[in-house]
C-alpha cells in the first residue's frame, strides 16, 4: 500500500535494471543477425562458385563433343595433353573440301581442320579455349589444379575419353576459402 502523498513510478535501480536487460536483448538479436547475413553471403559465394564450376564443364564438354581422336601424321595424335596435363590440344571439325559437310562425300572420310586449339587456365584462373596466344572462348572463371588425362597419359581410359579435372576455388565474404572440385570425363565424337 502506499502512503499518502508517495509517488508512483520506477525507482532509478528499476530503470537501470530494465535497460541492461533491453541492450543484452538488442546485442544478442544484432549478433545473431550478422552470423546469420554471413552465413548467407558465404552459403551465396559457394553456390556461385558451383555453378560457375557446372557452367565451365558444360561448355568444354559442348566443345569437346565435337572433337575426336585425329592422327596428324607423324606420330602426333589429338587431343594431346601438354604443360604437365595443364592443357589440351585438339583439333575440331571443318568443312574442307566446300561440299557443306565436315567430311569428304567421295571417301567418307570425315575432315579435320588444320588449326589446333588448346584449353588451358590462365594465371588468374580464368578457363579458355586459345588459338595461339588468342583466347577464343571462355569457359569459367576460379579454375585451379587444372589437370587432363587422354588414354596416352591413363591407358585405363577409352580412346575417345578426356578426363578433367580442376577445382574451383575462390575466397568467401567472410575469408574462408571456398573449394568445389571437379573431377569428370568427357566423351568425343569418335
């Protein structure tokens, strides 16, 4: 009960007591809030390194289909791997007698062009398809440990068969280094 002529209201030990308890609150809410948005951004970065990985592989894949074992004479065959398997070199298809086809209509035999390309990773870990020293086409970006392997390098392989093989790897928001390996074989034309 109170007294006659006592005030109601919150002494300042309440009023204290009541606002350490409101900034814990608040702290651990904003605490919570950034690990969440950083696991986020994180949880982002892996998934668009994945697909960047997916997207690299789709496009080597489309090209290599188009390739095939050719033997340029000499003892060169294609694709060959070089630089310690960080690339490959291949020929592709090429109409060369202007019927239309990328083969002779007399022989049957199928026609290979004259140029060689090579697939290879850049310094900055940007996949390509190079004429020379010419990037012709990009394939991904975040590409390390860049390996290919023909049956000549693993005779466990189909003579049709590359295998490839690279990681892709690049640094999350929050520091740690986000890794996707990939490890698949591609199947040529013949």
């Amino acid at each position: 009960m109170r007294r006659r002529g006592e005030r109601a209201g919150f002494t300042v030990l309440e009023v204290a007591i009541s606002m350490t308890i409101i900034a814990l609150l608040i702290g651990s809410m904003f605490s919570i809030t950034v690990e969440t948005s950083t696991f986020l951004r994180d949880n982002d970065a892996d998934s668009m390194l994945q697909l960047e990985a997916h997207r690299a592989i789709e496009k080597l894949t489309e090209i290599l289909r188009k390739c095939g074992r050719v033997d340029a004479g000499g003892g060169i065959t294609y694709p060959r791997v070089a630089n310690a398997g960080k690339e490959l070199n291949f020929r592709v298809l090429a109409d060369l007698d202007g019927n239309g086809y990328a083969y002779n209509e007399g022989s049957g035999a199928v026609e290979w062009g004259p140029r060689v390309y090579t697939a290879r990773a850049d310094a900055a870990g940007n996949l390509g398809i190079y004429d020379g020293a010419t990037r012709v086409y990009a394939l991904g970006r975040f590409v390390s440990n860049l390996r290919f392997e023909t049956v000549v390098e693993n005779p466990t392989l189909n003579l049709k068969e590359v295998r490839v093989r690279f990681n892709a790897q690049r640094a999350a928001p929050s520091g740690y280094v986000a890794t996707y390996p990939v490890d698949t074989s591609i199947h040529m034309r013949n």
